[in-house]
C-alpha cells in the first residue's frame, strides 16, 4: 500500500479532512479520547510524503514527553520513505524559543549565553528583588510576587509597562520589584521561563528580518493544545505564520483549565476571527470511553457558553453509567472509594495502575490516603506529594516536634528560620560552635545568645523572641492539667502553633499554590481533630502525650506495603494533573460547593465555567466506569460542617447516571439537599451567580448581588431598580435569567 494511502486507511472522515487538509488556516476542534496525537502526527507525516521539506514544518506543543512522543511516531510513520534532507521541529513552546534567542541573540538585546533559571533560581533573585524593592519579605512572597510578575509577562508587559498601567499600591509595590527583578536577571545575563516567550514574541514584533527569515524556513505550522496558549504564545503563533498563512491549531475550548496560569480561551474561540478563511474539522467521537460515560460529560459541558460545539458520541457499547454517591462524611466517602477500587478490581479485572481518584483540591487526599493505606490499596500521589511529606505540613509538624521534644536538633534547624527571622547561616554557625565549644545542644544554645560572639544585634534579638514562642507553645501544651486532655485539645494547640508560628501568615496569598498550602495546614489540624490513641494503648491524660501519640502516628504512615509491579499503584492526584491521562475505572471525590466548583469560582461566570470544563475533564478521564461522590458533612479545621451539593451534579443528564444516597438515617435528615439530582441547592447557586441579570414578573429587571448556599435552599439577593433589593429562594422564586 502506497505511503499516502497508509497513513489514512484507518482514519474516519473527519480525521482524514484534518490530516489532508494542505494550505491555508486549519482549526481542529479534537474532544476528549478523539485521536488528537494521532491526527497531529499523521498530517506531519502526510505532508512529507507529498513533497513537504521536513525542514518546513514547525510542530510546538507544551510539555516535553508530548514533543517527544510526536516525533517518535512521525519516524514510525516515515520508516521507509526515501530520505529527505533535515527533520521536522517538534519541539514544546519554551525549547523552541530558548533556541531562537541563541540564535539570535544580537537583535534581541541578549548575551548568546544567557542561563535560564528554573523554579528555584527564579525563587532566589525574587527573595533579593522583595529586599531591593524595600518590601517586607513577611508579607510579600517570592510565590505571590512571581505569579503576578509571571502573568505580566505573559500579556507581554515588561517592567516598565507593567509600571505604568500600576494604579494602586499593590499593583505598584510589585511594579518595584518587577523592576529589581529584571535589573538582577540582567546582571547575571539570565532568562525566567517566562522570558523566554516575552523576548521572542519582542524580537519577532520587532524585526522584519528575523520574522521574514524564519516565515520563510517555517512553511507549515502545527500548534498543539491550543486552548492552553497566553498572550505570548498567540503573537508568537501568528508572527511566524503571518507570511503565508500555514497554520493548524489543535485543541478544545471544553478542556481549557489553565487561565490560573495565564492561558487565554479566546485565542482558539477567535482563531476564525483572525482567520476568516480557515476550515474548522470538529473531531467529536470519543475512542476511548462508552456511551453513558461520553453523554453524561456531554450533559455537563453543555451548560457552559463560551465554547465551539461539537457533538460527542462513540461507536462503544453503553456500558455502565457513572454513579453518584451521597456520602455521610470525608471517611465514609473515603471508605466508598477504596471499596470502588477493590470491586473494579474484581469485577474488571483491572490491575491497580488502571485506576485513578482525582480531587480539585490537594488537602482531600489526607482522609483518602489512610483508607487505602487500611485497605491494603497501593496508591501513588502522581505530580504531588503524599500529604505529610508536603513542605507546609512538614514544617508544622517540625514545630510540633519542637513543642514535644525540645532537643529534637533536626526539626529546629528546620524551622529556626521558617518563616524568615533574619537568622541567617553565619549566626547559625556561631551557635553552632558555641554549642559545641560550651557542651550544650543547641535548643539550651540558644538561651544563651546574649553571650554569643560573632551575633548582630537583630539575630540575638530574633533568637529570643524565637525561644519565647517555642516556650509558649509548651506552657500551652502542658496547660489545664485539672480535666483530661483529647482530640478537641490537641486541634487546638495545632492550629494555635500554625496561626502564630507564621506558617498561616507565611502561605497566605492568592496564587493557586499558596492556596492549597493553606486547605494543606487546615486539614492538618483537622487530621489533630479526628486522632484516637491506637487499639490497645489507654488514652493519656495530657496534652503533651497526645501530641507525641499523634506526631508518632504521623511517623508510621510512610511505612508502605510492596507493591506488586504487575499490579502497579492506585494513582491519586489533582484533576488539573489528570489532563491528557486516561484510566479504566475513575473516581471523582469532593463533588460540593467550595470545593468543585471552587469557593472563589461560585460568584464568577467565566471561572464558573472553568470549573465545569475541569469536572468534565475529570469525567472523561475515565474509560469504563467512573464514581463521583460527595459528603453531606465534611471536616474543616477540626470542625464538621454541613455541606451542599455542588452544582455540577444537578447538571447531570439523569438519563446517563445512578444517584445513589448513602448518607443514612445518622442525623443527617435536616440536610435538605443530600440529594444530588436536580433541585439540589448547589444547583440554583450556579444558575444564578453574582452579577448575572435576572427578571422577575412581579419586579422586572434585577441584578444578583450576592447568593448564599444553604441546606434548604441557595437563597440569593437581588438589586432590583423599581423596588430596591430582595431577598429570594431561589428554588422557589420565579426568576429567569436574561444575562
């Protein structure tokens, strides 16, 4: 069979409409399970064997396996062929402009050795730019600085611009150290990631040369995962491909999740904007998973507005349809998961590695983990780390080390500085040989700083108001001795030391990370509020053995069974990681308001519907079967609350999924809204967000103000110009939403 031939004989018609398509703008709309890879690698391949230079073709994707698994089966595809002179560019956005700038570093403006710093350097030169700012480096944090600085230069707006549009005194405090980190990098001729795409779009803007140069090499360009791309990578795109017109872009707006970092939707919902003439190939049939599987997601993502519609369907069997399940807390649910796990198992015949659970927020996996730990599940904590390893809780817990053992030299190096003291390496040696030269451990050292040579005054000054604060801690602990000590004690004394350690002022901020450092440390004294003495041992009667109990229970959680190598692990992780995997069996946990959708997302349309296309990601992650679960009440720093079910369910077609309530009869009667079909209150909360325009028959035209979710209903008030504001149920108020 001829080359051309073989590499169509197996695609359907849309795939081949895609991979045939010759010159001109392509936009390829690719649904979950649609074959994108495939059809990317294919028209790479076909154009070559119909007289394209390999040497013309531009593919830019995002992560570097990506790059690599394209270019391995465009070499499968071509094995055979007569040979052509050079190699397509597959390379991910960030390669290809690190090469680009060598290249060109002269009309760039950049020394041709430019180092790029990674997370950690990035981190470093931040710290020194908050201090040349004249900030303090208590309350502004390279994490939250360098998230606002990294989306400034992804909508292309270096330090002085950034400076310029600054109109308040947040904005403008970070403007300089904007301005200090730039002049570092300069310094050291070093590049961020983010500079990487900043300079090249600038250098592309900029020179009609080095454009037309490279328009003219690049003839044909493929760009994957479109609905990822920033402000940078859109100029970038479109600056190489403006000469001739050339360019196929791959991606669905359905699965766009990344705006938390700068990507931008409206680069592919526009793409026909900026290109009238481009042929649209919508992919919807899902190869990977079964009917029931493939309509509800189809259901859900139906309710969102910005998007590009495509039908999706597979020619699957039906299959099982996904299953909802109302449990009556975080263990319970926690229980529901590890036994969905064993039966997909059994019933499939499923070997672990076949199996995912995915969570919006990271602080979920703490309950989880110690249920397949009992179970006997091994599991993986893919792209994260398992949660007592996590800085922000190990750094508590190093604090409660302290507090049990004061001369637990390991846990007080660690935290001696954290959060930042001013007590620096060099005063840390000087205690260090004072300790040594005096025969002291370094915790009675430290009480001893008045007489110790080579400390500035602040470090002394900082060391003290250090050791009265751990001896806080322990006059707390060791406090009331008159009633018996318990759990409800012991999460006090943990979210005591977090709160004024720092630790809490230290992660507070707006980014996504530090976000999930916060629920991290929450959940940790959550974990202090559900602990019990283990089988066999009497409960003590004070505080302090509770806090060794505990801190031991926490030492033992890392001893893990074999895992079976044919078996593999159970893979727990974050739906954000989930995106491009795929699993047999799925389970989707903490389905409620707050949660997913997100607290900060309820009261915005558009991250609303990021919201939902990241639930819908999570759905069609799975292949065969897939478990959505809630909890009726759920734990939050050591309180049990109440909660409502999350929107999303009641958006469910309920012709495609089995509603199940487990919560019982155990007190949980007076929640309302257990019930995850439609009519639950999490449910009116999302028709109705803040700001949306709404009519009423007897008030007209109103505006939502605010909306509060509650067990028997998301009540909501609404602005309305003729009568002033109301207060309304929104199940039972005659509202219709206009905008």
């Amino acid at each position: 069979m001829p080359v051309t031939e073989a590499l169509l004989d197996d695609l359907t018609e849309p795939q081949r409409a895609a991979v045939t398509h010759r010159d001109g703008a392509l936009l390829v709309l690719a649904g979950p399970g649609s074959g994108k890879t495939t059809v990317v690698t294919r028209r790479i391949a076909f154009l070559i064997a119909n007289g394209i230079e390999p040497w013309q073709i531009l593919a830019l994707t995002f992560t570097n396996k990506a790059a690599g698994e394209m270019r391995q089966r465009v070499e499968t595809l071509l094995d055979g062929q007569p040979p052509h002179d050079g190699s397509p560019t597959v390379a991910t956005f960030h390669s290809f402009c690190a090469r680009l700038l060598r290249r060109f570093a002269e009309p760039a403006g950049i020394a041709p050795r430019f180092s790029i710093y990674d997370e950690t350097l990035r981190r470093e030169a931040l710290k020194h730019a908050i201090s040349d700012g004249e900030l303090s480096a208590k309350n502004w944090t390279p994490a939250a600085v360098g998230a606002v600085i990294s989306n400034a230069k992804n909508r292309l707006l270096d330090a002085k611009a950034f400076a310029a549009e600054a109109g308040d005194f947040y904005m403008r405090s970070i403007a300089r150290v904007y301005t200090a980190y730039e002049k570092i990098l300069r310094a050291n001729d070093a590049l961020d990631f983010d500079d990487l795409l900043l300079r090249t779009a600038a250098l592309l803007r900029r020179d009609a040369d080095v454009r037309t140069r490279l328009q003219r090499r690049y003839r044909y360009l493929l760009i994957d995962e479109y609905q990822d791309t920033n402000r940078a990578q859109f100029v970038i795109a479109h600056a190489l491909a403006d000469g001739h017109g050339n360019i196929c872009v791959v991606g669905d707006p359905d699965q766009a999740i990344y705006a938390w970092r700068g990507a931008d939707i409206t680069n592919i919902l526009d793409f026909e904007a900026h290109h009238p003439d481009a042929v649209v190939v919508p992919l919807g049939q899902n190869f990977r998973s079964t009917g029931h599987l493939v309509g509800a997601a189809d259901g859900l993502i139906r309710h969102n507005r910005r998007r590009r519609h495509k039908d999706l369907f597979t020619e699957l069997a039906e299959g099982e349809r996904p299953t909802v399940i109302a449990c009556r807390d975080e263990h319970h649910e926690a229980a529901v998961i590890a036994e969905f796990l064993h039966k997909a198992g059994t019933e499939l015949d499923l070997p672990w590695k076949e199996m995912a659970v995915l969570y919006r927020v990271n602080a979920l996996s703490r309950v989880l983990e110690a249920s397949l730990r009992n179970a006997r599940i091994p599991y993986v904590i893919a792209r994260g780390t398992a949660f007592f390893d996590r800085k922000e809780v190990r750094d508590a817990l190093a604090y409660l080390r302290v507090v049990a053992n004061p001369n637990d030299e390991i846990s007080l190096g660690r935290i001696l500085n954290t959060p930042s003291r001013g007590i620096g390496k060099i005063s840390l040696g000087s205690i260090e040989r004072y300790a040594v030269g005096a025969g002291l451990r370094q915790a009675d050292a430290l009480r001893q700083v008045a007489v110790v040579e080579g400390l500035s005054k602040r470090a002394k000054k900082s060391i003290g108001t250090f050791v009265e604060l751990i001896d806080g801690f322990r006059a707390r602990a060791a406090g009331d001795t008159a009633r018996p000590a318990d759990a409800t004690a012991l999460a006090g004394l943990v979210e005591h030391v977090i709160r004024h350690s720092g630790l809490e002022r230290m992660h507070r901020g707006d980014t996504d990370e530090e976000r999930q450092r916060l629920a991290n440390l929450s959940e940790l004294v959550s974990a202090a509020a559900e602990f019990s003495p283990p089988d066999g041992l009497d409960a003590p009667d004070d505080l302090p053995g509770w806090l060794g109990l505990f801190l031991e229970s926490v030492a033992l959680v890392s001893d893990a069974d074999a895992i079976d190598p044919e078996r593999g692990t159970v893979t727990l992780m974050s739906l954000h990681a989930a995106k491009g995997l795929e699993f047999e069996a799925v389970a989707l946990i903490g389905m409620e308001q707050n949660l997913l959708p997100h607290a900060r997302a309820v009261a915005n349309d558009a991250e609303l519907e990021e919201e939902r296309r990241l639930c819908f990601v999570g759905m069609t992650r799975a292949k065969r079967r897939l478990l959505l679960t809630r909890a009726a009440v759920r734990t939050h720093r050591g309180v049990r609350e109440g909660t409502i079910a999350s929107c999303f369910l009641g958006e469910l077609p309920r012709e495609r999924v089995d509603f199940v309530d487990k919560t019982g009869d155990a007190g949980f009667d007076d929640l309302a809204d257990r019930a995850v079909g439609p009519g639950a209150a999490g449910g009116f909360a999302c028709e109705f967000p803040v700001g949306c325009i709404v009519r009423h028959p007897a008030y007209g035209l109103g505006r939502v103000e605010d909306v509060t979710p509650r067990a028997r209903g998301a009540s909501a008030r609404v602005a309305f110009p003729t009568v002033g504001i109301k207060t309304l149920i929104l199940e039972n108020a005659p509202l219709e939403r206009v905008g």
